[in-house]
C-alpha cells in the first residue's frame, strides 16, 4: 500500500516507517522538524546519536534496497503543501503521529500551551480538511493516548474508546446508547488528544473518512529490528524531564548510577508499550482497514498496565540502583488503579512483549554506550502543573 507517514521523523514514527517499509509498503515520510528543533531550544539531545532524515533514508535504501521518500513542511500551517502531497502520493493509508507530545513541554507555560493546542488540532483538523478536499478514500491512522480516560480508578477495565450508557427518557423508561468514553485530561496534551477524537468522530460521520485512533499508553525501549541494522538508522531516545517518558528515563538513570526519580510515592498505575509492539500494532492498523466504516474504530495500544513504584523497583534489582522520592511536578492522584482492555488489537495478531529482565538489559546497555552524552542537569521535570508551584519553584531556581 502507499502509505504517508506524517510525523516520520520521530520516536514512533521513524521505526514504524522503516518497519512498514520492509514490509513492502511504499513509505512517504512528512515531518517538518520541529521536534528536533525543540531539542535545540531545550538545550538537550536524544541519547542516541540520531542521523539526519536525509541521512537516515540513504542508509535504509543502502541497507535494504528499499526507498522511502521525504517531504519536509509543517502540516499545521502549510495546508496547500498538504493538499499537494495528498493528491501527488494518493495514500491508501495516512499514519498520523505529527503531534506535541509532552505532557510537561504542554504546561510549562502559557506560550506553549497555546503552541500545544494550535500544532495538534491544527495539524489534525488540516489532515482531515484535506482527505476531503482531495477526494481521497484513505484510511487515517491516529496516534492517541491512554491518557485521554484520565487516571481515577474506575471499577472497570477501561474499553475501547467507547462507552454504553442508559438513561431514563421524560416518561421514565429506559434507553441506552453508545458514547465516547468520558475524557478525563490531565494535561493541555492531553486535552488536545480529547479533542482530535471529536474531530474524527465529526469527519466520521460527515464525511465517512475511515479513521482508526489508537489510545497509546507510555512506549518504552528505543530499538527494533529495522533501526538496529546500521548505527545510522538508530532511534530517538528522550530521556529529559520534558519528553522523557517515564520507564526510559529510570533505565538511563540507573546506566548512570543517578537515582531513580519517583514522582510521589510513585502509586501511579499507567499503561506500557514496548516500541516493537508499537510497530507492530501501526501495521495491523494500517493493514485492517477495510474493516473500518461507519464510526471510528478505537483500539487501545497497550500491552500491560505498572504501578510507577514498581517499576522502579523492578529496574533497581535488575540493575542495582538507589530510588528517590521527589515532588510530583503533576497535578495528579498520588494513587490509581488502571486496567485496559485490547481486544481488538490480540485480534488482529500482536503478540504482546511483556516487560522482562532480557529487554530491560538492552536499553541498558545502549544507555551505558551513550552515557557520555547525557547531561545529568536536564533529567529532573521542571514543568509544575500548579501556578502557584511553578512561581514558588522558579523563585526557588532564581
Ligand atoms: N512516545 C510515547 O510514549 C507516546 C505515547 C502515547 C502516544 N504517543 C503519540 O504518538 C505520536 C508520536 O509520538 P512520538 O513519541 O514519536 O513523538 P515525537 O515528538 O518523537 O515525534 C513527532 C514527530 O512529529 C513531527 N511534527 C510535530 N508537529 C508537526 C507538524 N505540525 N508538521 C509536521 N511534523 C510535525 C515532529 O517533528 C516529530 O518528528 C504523538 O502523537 C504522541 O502523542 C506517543
């Protein structure tokens, strides 16, 4: 299939195009850099030494023999250059991972809560504009979050984006419908995330687009088979108080021997995906979609649920390292529980990684290869959700 991979140039998006190229799709990767440009302005860099997109795509057709083209421009504000690409490329599928992604980048002030909202939902709303405009039957493939059910405990296992409800009509008798589970969102991120999905529940029903949203939970590891071919095609890996995410930023603190960083006393349950599962689940998504029609397919992409504390323990013993309690910069329950449901994903075929000793080792070891470029200053959260906090904790700074 010829398939448009908008946001290529990142942590999911990159192996997902090398994976679905070697999968013989026709891959065209969209990115306008941005990311990487937000590394400058953080003044951080990915622990992997990550090549340039150029760079990378010669390597993957010097390696493989298969060609993945490039289009630089930013989807949120150049809607013309989308059109272009849309009616040029004719994708029958359209992977959407070009979003802000940190929930802490998003509240660390107001200038980049506003950025946050105006990339995402424009980035989103454009796509969906532009599938129309061009006449295009292609299936989008939307990369959400966990985090739009929010982290109370419910007594349920969360299901798959929606929701049956009942409720009494004016003369008392019962009815019930199908809803769009209630989002809790607990960041300006996330908020965002809640919002693509009425955009697609709108363009759904209007338009008939077919769209499957994948509610991702946190992704964990850096490499999969295809980015682990040459050093020139390696993967991203965040590790900084920003865009680090939680799993990856234990492992390179314990390569470093610096102390694990709880959030709290670290009750927090949250849902996991290794990256090799991540890319597999884009190709089962991208590959099902004649079975999308009608109202937008939501799949959970999680593959199992860990309460932070433990998972701090877990890479303590396994790596030998000290956990230390701090604040919790988040606005957040100390404690919930969480539980998923992923039907539909087992269903098409994915074989979950579970978190085991052997994968944690590996990105170990690639934290311990690259430790000299890690810059200790940069790994603690400094976004506070809670004005009153952040000014007490910039007044503390200066
Ligand atoms: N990483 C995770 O743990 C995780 C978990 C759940 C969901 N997700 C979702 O998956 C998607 C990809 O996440 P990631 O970790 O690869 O993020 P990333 O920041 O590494 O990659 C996103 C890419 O999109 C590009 N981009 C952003 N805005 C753009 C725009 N307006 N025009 C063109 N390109 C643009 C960036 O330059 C970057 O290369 C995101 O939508 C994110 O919300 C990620």
């Amino acid at each position: 299939m010829r398939i448009l991979i908008l946001g290529g140039d990142g942590f999911c998006g990159w192996p997902s195009a090398l994976h679905l190229s070697a999968h013989e799709h026709q891959v065209t990767i969209v990115d306008s850099f941005v990311r990487r440009r937000i590394d400058d302005e953080l003044r951080v860099q990915s622990l992997t030494p990550i090549s340039t997109l150029s760079e990378r795509v010669r390597a993957w057709s010097e390696v493989t023999g298969r060609r993945i083209d490039v289009v630089e421009f930013d989807l949120a504000h150049e809607y013309d250059v989308l059109l272009d690409v849309l009616s040029k490329v004719r994708p029958e599928v359209i992977v959407h991972f070009a979003e802000q992604r940190a929930a802490p980048y998003s509240m660390k002030s107001p200038e980049l809560k506003r950025y946050t909202v105006d990339n995402n939902l424009n980035a989103t709303h454009n796509l969906l504009a532009a599938v129309v405009q061009a006449g295009l039957d292609a299936h989008v493939v939307h990369l959400g979050t966990m985090g739009v059910y929010g982290y109370e405990s419910v007594p349920v296992d969360l299901p798959e984006g929606y929701l049956t409800v009942s409720y009494p009509d004016r003369d008392g008798h019962l009815h019930s419908r199908e809803i769009l589970y209630p989002t809790a969102p607990g960041s300006v991120y996330h908020l965002t995330k809640s919002l693509d999905q009425l955009l697609f529940q709108f363009y759904a029903r209007n338009d008939g687009v077919r769209i499957t949203d994948l509610h991702q939970g946190i992704v964990w590891g850096t490499q999969t088979d295809e980015t682990a071919l040459d050093s020139r095609l390696i993967n991203r890996f965040d590790y900084d108080g920003d865009f680090g995410t939680v799993l990856n930023r234990f492992l390179v603190q314990a390569a470093l021997g610096h102390p694990l960083t709880v959030h709290g006393t670290g009750g927090q349950t949250r849902a996991f995906i290794n990256i090799r599962d991540t890319v597999r689940c884009i190709r089962l998504a991208a590959e099902s979609g004649d079975a999308v029609d009608g109202r937008v397919r939501v799949m959970n992409q999680v593959t199992e649920t860990h309460r932070v504390s433990d998972l701090a323990r877990l890479v303590a013993e396994t790596i030998g390292a000290r956990i230390s309690e701090v604040p919790n910069p988040r606005a957040e329950a100390d404690e919930n529980l969480l539980s998923a449901r992923n039907d539909h994903l087992l269903g098409l075929g994915l074989e979950p990684t579970r978190l085991d000793a052997g994968l944690l080792q590996e990105s170990v070891e690639i934290a311990q290869k690259y430790a000299d470029r890690v810059d200790v200053s940069r790994i603690p959260s400094t976004s506070y959700w809670n004005s009153a906090r952040r000014s007490s904790a910039a007044g503390g700074d200066a």
